[in-house]
C-alpha cells in the first residue's frame, strides 16, 4: 500500500515536472522566435523613427540643434501643438537642390561598379576555395577573414601609403621600369574602388564560396560525360547554381559600399561626391541635423524598396520551384 | 562428367572466338597516392552485354567505370572501345554516357532541360532534340513531368529522369553506378526488369556497377566478381552461383558451405575427397583440376543439402548432426546443423507444403546428405 502511494506521488512530481518543462520549452521557443524581433525594434526600428521625426524638425541653434522637441512631461497639448509643427520641408529641399540627387547618382554608380568588380575579383577567389583539398580550406577561409582582425580604418589608412604618388605601389612599378612618371590613383574614383574591393572582398567571398562549396561536384562530370566542355560547364552549370550566393555577395557588398563614407573620405579627392561624405558634411559642418536625417531617410528607401521587390520575386521562383 | 551447358543462354558473344569484344580493358592499373584502386586489370565487354561489375565497396569498381567514362585516367595500361584506344580522350568526346550514382540532375533545370541537355551541346537541331526529348519521356512514362525540376519529383521518378538523361544521346555505352541504389526493394525490384527491357529495345551496352549481388544476378547477361582491384572471376549468373572459381566468389554471392579436405581419387567418373570431418565427398562434375593427396574445398550451396531424420542409405555425401537452428522465411525454411565433429552446416528447404506433420525440430537428430552434382570442387 505505502509502496502504491509512493509510486503514486512520484508519478504527480514526474507529471509536474513535465508540465514545467513543457512550460519552459514553450516559453524559450517563443522567446527565440521573439527575440530578434525585439532586436530588430529596439535597435532597427526606434532609432529610425527617431531618425524620420528629426526630418521632419526644422533646424535651431539649440542644444539638440532642431526643434520641437518632444518631452513626455509637458502633457498631451503640447504633443500635439509639436506634431503639427512636423513637416516635409526637408525632403522637398533634397528635391531642389541637385547637389543630392548628383551624390544619390554617383553613390549607386560607385557602389555599383566596385560591387562589380567585388565579384570579378571575388568570384576566382572562392571558386579555387571550394576546390581547394578539403584539408586546405579551413586555413584558405582564415585568410580571407584575417583582415577582419586589423581595424578597418588603419587598413584604409595603408592604402594611402600604397597608393600615394610616392607611395609602395609607385615605387615598385617605377624600380620594375614599367612607368615612367608616378601614376597619379590616390584621390581618384580608382583608389574608391580599390579601397572598396579590398575591404568588401569577405563579404563577397564567403557567401560565394559557401554556395560554391556546397555544389555536388557530379553535376559537372555529368555535363561534361553529356558532351559539355568543362568551360562550357562553368557557365551552364556552376555560375546559375552559385547565384543566390552571387545575389548575397553583391547585396553585402553593394549596400555598404552605397552609403560608404570613410573609403571615399580618406581615399577619394575632394571632388568625389557621395552621399555619405554629404551626409556627414551636413551633419556636422553645417549642423542642419533635420536635412541630414532626410538624406539618411532616402537613402534607407533607395536600398530598402528594390531589395523588398528582388527578395519578392526570389521567394516567388522559389515558390514556382527553381 | 556433366558440363554446365545447359544453363548458359542463347547470348554468348564471349564463348564466340570470333567475336571482337567491343570494350576491352588491357592491364588497367589506377593508383592514387599509394593505394592501388584497380590492379593490372584485364577484362573484355562484349557489344550489347548487359555487363555487371559486383564488388564490396572499395573493389575498384566505380573506379573503372570511371575510367570508362575518362573522369579518371588509368596510371598503366590501355582501354580500347571499339578497336580504338580511349585513354587520352576527355569525357566530353567519348561515346558513353553515365548514369550517377546521385543522378547528378541538374536542379535548375526542369525535367525537359535535363535531357535535352546533352543533344544541345551535340548541336541537334532544335525540332530534332524536340522530338528525342518526348520519345525519352514516352520511354520512362514521364510525359506528364516534363515542366516539373528535380526536386518536386520522388526518387523513382528521379532515377527515371537520370536514365532517360543518359540514353538521349544514344551511346554506344551506358555506364550506370549502382544505378537503384536510392531505391527502395520494391520499386528496385521493378526497375531491375524495367531497365533490361530499355537495354533490350535500344539494343545499348550497359555496364552497371552494383553491391547489390541479386540486382546483378537478375539483370547482367555477365558478372565480373572484383576484390581489392581484380576481377575475381567473370561469368554467367548460373556460372558464378554453381561453378564458383574460388571460395571467395562462392562466399560473396549467396551463401555456401565449404568443406575442407584432400583429394583421395580422381577419374574419368568424378572426384572423391575425404573430408577433414570423416565425411567422404564424391562429385561428378568437372570441376578445377586436383590430383591425389592435394587439399581442397568442397562448396555446396544450402539448398542442394537436404536434411533428414533417417539416416540416407549412401555411405557418403552424408554425415550425422543435430538441429542447431531454424530460421522460418515463409517460402523456405533455413535449418543449421551442428554435425557431431562440431561444424555448422547451413541447409534450406522450400516450404512447398503448408503443413508438415512431424517436422524438425531444435535438437533433433538428423543427416545431411546431398547428391553427387550438388557441389564443386574448388583449389583456391
């Protein structure tokens, strides 16, 4: 009997403890789904709202520099006398001036082309990766992140010593005799791109490579067994299945690079427009912090919209079965 | 003596003198590092032979298969495909085609694309590879998927797609690397008849290699046996299961009992060898070459054995034991019997009656007694 009841209670704690750890389960299941929202909220979304209400300010010499401000304190009135002062001045100004739209233009060119010659120098890199003997790659992927490990700054900052007319790269070619007068690239669009190929190369290699790395190597046997040169397999075969790899690569790289202001700071000449050079003379030259959140606005837009209509289309292949 | 002619087949190029085989590998070696996958091999395929390459994995099999289709070079030795030696020509230019062991489907592509590949790189005409595309699909029944990509189909319907890939092209040869391996036993066992069908009608030589020794069986008109990078023997079906050339081949396909012993008589009638047992072995079939006094293996499968209560009124192919186990299979019944000088003899018996009145049982006593054309002779 005093043994039933025993086994009677052990089997409730047995019971209870499952219900506790069903709890539990459920709850930490929720919570992993949750948290990256409650990320993306506090440190996406808030910030940028933060951002679009600035645009809508009007510059003050005031500490913060806009007005109104809204303080939680001064009641619900003067909320809503503050809101109606909001409005789309800003943005219409981005409209008038062509300095904006000329630096819009030229960042996405910029971006465009050195995203394009990311992948051109990209690409190899993570093709001979992926083909690499295994035992080899993990030592390959070391170096391609080692650069993460130096400040990015002070690796911009090399780049003026290679690049200078005086600087290594000059040297060397002049001690070869391959010029004879030092190549003028520092301060040049050129010296933007090198600037942005060198410090987005990871960004492009390790997508490409994953996707490439992944790829059943028998598909090109079995195009080449169906009577397919092996370059004509590359190109039928190896360069369509690596293009999610491909379209993340370039997104990594083409985004960044947009709204870069360091590379074409310390690298580009004082005519190089780009809209993070803008943005950051706005802020902090001219202290007009409303116009400069505009322009942050924007720029969010032109990235953000294209990329929600190709990420559409994609899961809309996928759907249709790729 | 009695010869085995009579279950040989009405196809048998390689019992033609005259017959030219039409691939022929010539003391083939392949090494990597210094592991030798293919061993100074020699082997002759002849033209419309359904050819299996049976083998446990790491024979060499897939390896000389894929030196067939010029994915790998031999280190040594030459491979001759219709008189003309194929060593140096790369894979996209030889008249064979491979069936993946993976199917290798290309998975951007729908199921059209996939066998149209290979005849767009031969430069067909576009109504021409039109034509093919449907023929191959009306061939493996898969009109109504021509739209779909590999991976909303199943695995059979896959394996179909890959082959219907491979003949497109008409080759000369049709190289398939374990080609139901991802199959499960039933849809395998109905591919197996399906594939001798195809081979049949488009009259192609196939070259299949398998791990799968009733899947080599049902389908190969040959089989070469291979073990550690040589062939082990080459031969029919029948000829493998009932004239094995060695104990390693009798022991790899299906199952066998060796008895060890030495040559006591032979002669024109036959060979008698007394078993290490005490059991005297008589046999009429002519089998390896053994003289008196020479140690040798008798190999007797467990259906030519029978097992009784009474004792057989023969003094020899016969010894005493008793019911160690019974394995009940619903159509036959395997039974092992420890014999008194302690070995275990593997026997079976159709189960061609429903009910059996006395029938064997664990512990019983009982003999073992076999006929004198059950089994072979074997020296190695």
């Amino acid at each position: 009997m005093a043994e039933a009841v025993e086994r009677g209670s052990e089997m409730t704690a047995q019971a209870g403890d499952s219900l506790a750890n069903r709890v539990v389960s459920a709850l930490t299941s929720r919570l992993v789904i949750v948290a990256p929202y409650l990320w993306l909220l506090f440190f996406f979304l808030v910030p940028f709202l933060i951002v679009f209400k600035i645009s809508l300010s009007q510059t003050a010499i005031a500490m913060p520099p806009y007005t109104p401000v809204f303080s939680l304190t001064d009641g619900m009135s003067a909320l809503l006398s503050g809101l109606s002062e909001l409005s789309f001045e800003n943005y219409l100004w981005l409209v008038d001036d062509p300095l904006y739209f000329n630096a819009y233009v030229s960042s996405l060119i910029i971006a465009a082309v050195s995203t394009l010659l990311t992948l051109l120098v990209g690409y190899p890199l993570a093709y001979g990766m992926a083909r690499a003997p295994a035992s080899l790659r993990p030592m390959l992927l070391m170096l391609v992140i080692l650069p993460f490990w130096t400040s990015f700054l002070i690796r911009v900052y090399a780049w003026i010593g290679i690049l200078k007319p005086e600087g290594l790269l000059n040297q060397f070619l002049l001690f070869l005799g391959v010029i004879d007068q030092p190549l003028l690239i520092m301060n040049t669009n050129t010296a933007i791109y090198i600037g942005i190929v060198y410090s987005y190369l990871p960004f492009m290699v390790l997508p490409l490579y994953a996707t490439l790395e992944k790829m059943d190597y028998s598909l090109i046997e079995a195009a080449q067994d169906l009577g397919c040169t092996p370059s004509g397999a590359f190109w039928k075969i190896t360069v369509p299945l690596s293009m999610p790899g491909v379209v993340a690569g370039c997104l990594l790289v083409f985004i960044p690079a947009v709204g870069e202001f360091v590379i074409p700071d310390l690298l580009g000449g004082s005519q190089t427009l780009m809209i993070g050079k803008t943005l950051w003379n706005e802020f902090f030259a001219n202290r007009d912090w409303p116009v400069s959140s505009a322009v942050a606005v924007i720029l969010l837009l032109i990235l953000v919209v294209p990329i929600m209509f190709f990420q559409r289309a994609q899961a809309r292949a996928q759907e249709q079965g790729r | 003596m009695k010869s085995l002619g009579s279950i040989r087949r009405s196809f048998a190029p390689w019992n033609d003198p005259a017959a030219r085989p039409y691939i022929s590998f010539e003391g083939i070696t392949k090494r990597f590092g210094d592991f030798t996958a293919v061993d100074n091999l020699t082997l002759d395929i002849y033209e419309r032979e359904f050819f299996a390459l049976l083998g446990a994995s790491g024979c060499g099999k897939t390896t000389l298969l894929r030196m067939l289709a010029g994915f790998e070079q031999p280190t040594s030795g030459r491979i001759l495909l219709d008189g003309q030696d194929i060593s140096g020509i790369p894979p996209y230019r030889r008249p064979v085609n491979m069936m993946f062991q993976s199917y290798a489907l290309f998975p951007h592509m729908t199921v059209e694309a996939n066998i149209a590949f290979g005849l767009k790189q031969d430069g067909m005409p576009k109504p021409e590879i039109e034509a093919r595309v449907a023929e191959m699909l009306k061939l493996v029944k898969l009109e109504k998927f021509a739209k779909r990509k590999p991976h909303q189909l199943s695995g059979g319907q896959r394996q179909r797609v890959a082959l219907a890939r491979s003949v497109a092209k008409r080759p000369k040869v049709l190289l398939l690397d374990e080609p139901l391996g991802a199959l499960d036993k039933k849809l395998r066992e109905e591919t197996q008849f399906e594939l001798m069908d195809l081979q049949q009608e488009l009259g192609l030589t196939f070259v299949v290699v398998t791990h799968d020794q009733e899947e080599a069986m049902t389908m190969a008109d040959r089989i070469a046996i291979m073990d550690k990078g040589e062939v082990m023997q080459v031969a029919t079906p029948a000829e493998i299961y009932e004239a094995p050339a060695s104990r390693f081949v009798a022991d790899f396909v299906g199952s066998v009992n060796l008895f060890e012993g030495v040559v006591r008589e032979r002669d024109a009638k036959g060979t008698t060898i007394a078993d290490n047992g005490g059991m005297t072995i008589r046999t009429d079939i002519a089998g390896e070459e053994a003289s008196p006094g020479q140690p040798v293996w008798f190999a007797i499968r467990p259906e030519k054995i029978k097992v009784s209560s009474r004792k057989p009124a023969n003094g020899f192919n016969a010894a005493e034991g008793e019911i160690w186990d019974i394995a009940y299979l619903g159509d036959m019944t395997v039974y092992h019997v420890k014999l008194d000088d302690g070995r275990i003899v593997k026997t079976s018996a159709v189960n061609a009656a429903r009910v059996v009145e006395d029938a064997l049982t664990w512990s019983d006593r009982a003999w073992i007694s076999f006929p004198t054309d059950a089994g072979v002779v074997l020296t190695r």
